[in-house]
C-alpha cells in the first residue's frame, strides 16, 4: 500500500501533505519532492508517528524550518516529519520547555516578556527549537548546549527525556542526528529585565546585518580549529565561484547563495571548495549543513 494511505489508515486525524516539495520549505530553496509530509499536533502524537514509521520501516526524515539542510534532488518514497504544529512554550521561574516547531523567534520574545535571559545570542538564527538543539545552533557566545537541561525524545519506541548529559552535543553536531527525534527541549535562562534582553537581542541582531542576502544555508562548513573556513575559502580565491546557479557569496565566503540553480549545482560547488581548500592548505574542511533524505 502507498504511504499516504498506510499513514491515513493508522492516523485518520494526523495532519499530511502529498506530495510534499523540499524547494518550498528550505532557505536554500532546492531540492526534489518526498511521498509525504506529516505534521503531528502534539508530542504525544509525534512519538506514536515516529514509533510506527520505525517499526514499519518507513523511511523518514525530520524537518525543521530548513535553515541548514540541503534536500536532494528527485523523488523520495518517504516520509517528511514537520514539527512546525507542535508550539508549546510554557515557563516556570527561569525554566522554560519549548515545542520542537516553536521558531526562535517565538522563543526569543517569550522569554522577553518574562524577563527569561541567556537566549538573546541566538537572535535572528533561523531556526525550530528541534533543529536549534539538532544542530547545537548558536554563535560563538553561545550555543544551545550552554540552555538545554533535558531534551523530550523518542527511544525504542517510548518517550524519553534525555538530560544534557546524554545528548552529546558537540560542534554543531548531537546525538539526535541519529535517527532521534526532538519534540521538545527544557531550557533554563537567567533572571534579567526585558529592556536589557531586548538590548541585547538587537546587539546579536545588528551583528548579523553584514550576513549575505539571498537563498543560502548559512555557513556551509564548520570552522576548522583556530581558523575561519570562510576566510580560508576567500584566502583560496574562491569568492564568486559558480556552478550552474549556485554562488560562493561575495560578502562571506562560507555562504552557497542559490540563485536559480539546483541541489545538484550546490553539491558540485562544494565539493570544489573542498577539493581545492585542501589542496592549497591541507585543510579538509567539514559540512555543517546536512543533506536530507
Ligand atoms: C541566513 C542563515 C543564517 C544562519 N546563521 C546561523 C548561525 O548564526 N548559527 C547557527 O548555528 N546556524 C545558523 N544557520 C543555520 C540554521 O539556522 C541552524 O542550523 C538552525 O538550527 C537550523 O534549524 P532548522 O529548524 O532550520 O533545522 P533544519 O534545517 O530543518 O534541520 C537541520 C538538521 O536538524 C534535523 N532536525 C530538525 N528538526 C529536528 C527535530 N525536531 N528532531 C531531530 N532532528 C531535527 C534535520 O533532520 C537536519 O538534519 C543559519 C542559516 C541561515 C539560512
């Protein structure tokens, strides 16, 4: 049976896009089509979805918004999972839980209006609170490892809290790259008033303003230890470098700017950068971006 109709059949009121266009819902705006997307409501019902898709063995995906991923092209006979419905910002004292599709913007001026600091580093990072702790987001003040205290997850089929601990974060990496779903994180912030958050926040915000315009993922690579990859990249002459539609931008070269192209051009251009930064440095620059299915 096709996979919309096996997840209709299981969930008749799990909210689901067929087919589902990764180039829509991506900041690169790339990417081919999956079978189906499905959007749960609540962590309970995201966990059931995410214990039947492992059990069936249905392929899948996790979606955030898309900030930092580089779809494929063609078709994928799987499943998207989208969090974006599961919103839920509650706050005790300084202690915050944060739905997985909560956006940080939500975060953000949640925890302002409750006088809730520590999070305004992260203004203006595109992002779900799911792939902000994914991905370990942050800049380099700070990083969502510095907040979470416990993460809401699915293990062997039953719903877990993994404490921070156990989530191996690292350099934009986590443990819940492998193939463990966020729905949701425990945060903790510290005391302060909201006109020094929001002082703050446009602080992060206006150092951001020199950031390229246009598609892109943000910083394709990580930065190797004690050196910029983007200023190993422009070091290399690689600024303005092309392939088909996608770009090494002019402004930081650690930025693809898709303009027109596809996934594909993408790849190939990457994979240039690569080739040539290590043959002038000896350098292997690593992917911070990651590519879904
Ligand atoms: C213009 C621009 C500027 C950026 N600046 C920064 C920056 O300053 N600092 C920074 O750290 N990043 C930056 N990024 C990258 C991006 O914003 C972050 O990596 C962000 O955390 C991605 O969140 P997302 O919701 O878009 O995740 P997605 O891009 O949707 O997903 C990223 C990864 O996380 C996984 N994932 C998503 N949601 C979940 C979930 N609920 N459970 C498990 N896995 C999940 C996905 O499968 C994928 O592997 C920038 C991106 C852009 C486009």
């Amino acid at each position: 049976m096709e996979i919309f109709a096996r997840l209709r059949g299981r969930f008749p009121l799990l909210a689901l896009e067929a087919p589902f266009a990764f180039s829509r819902h991506t900041t690169i705006g790339t990417g081919g089509t999956c079978a189906v997307a499905a959007s749960p409501a609540s962590e309970r019902s995201c966990a059931e979805l995410v214990r039947f898709l492992q059990e069936e063995g249905i392929p899948h995906v996790f979606l955030g918004v898309g900030a930092n991923v580089l779809p494929r092209e063609g078709w994928y006979e799987g499943v998207v999972v989208r969090f974006c419905r599961m919103r839920r910002l509650t706050a005790r004292g300084m202690r915050v839980y944060a739905g997985a599709g909560v956006t940080g913007g939500a975060l953000l001026s949640f925890c302002e209006q409750r006088g809730i600091g520590g999070f305004s580093a992260f203004s203006g990072i595109p992002m779900s609170v799911g792939g902000g702790v994914a991905m370990n987001a942050g800049v380099r003040e700070r990083h969502f490892s510095d907040v979470v205290r416990a993460v809401l997850t699915v293990q062997s089929g039953k719903m877990r809290i993994l404490r921070a601990e156990e989530c191996r974060f690292s350099e934009k990496s986590s443990v819940f790259f492998r193939g463990l779903p966020v729905l949701g994180a425990f945060l903790e912030g510290v005391a302060c008033s909201p006109r020094e958050i929001a002082r703050e926040s446009c602080y992060f915000r206006t150092r951001r303003r020199v950031l390229p315009k246009g598609r892109s993922m943000g910083c394709v690579f990580v930065n190797p230890k004690g050196v910029s990859a983007g200023a190993l990249i422009e070091q290399c002459g690689l600024k303005g470098m092309r392939c088909g539609g996608a770009v090494v931008s002019d402004v930081h070269a650690n930025f693809i700017l898709n303009e027109g192209g596809t996934s594909e051009d993408v790849s190939r251009l990457i994979r240039l950068i690569k080739e040539e930064v290590f043959r002038r440095t000896g350098i292997l620059l690593r992917e911070e971006i990651r590519r879904i299915p």
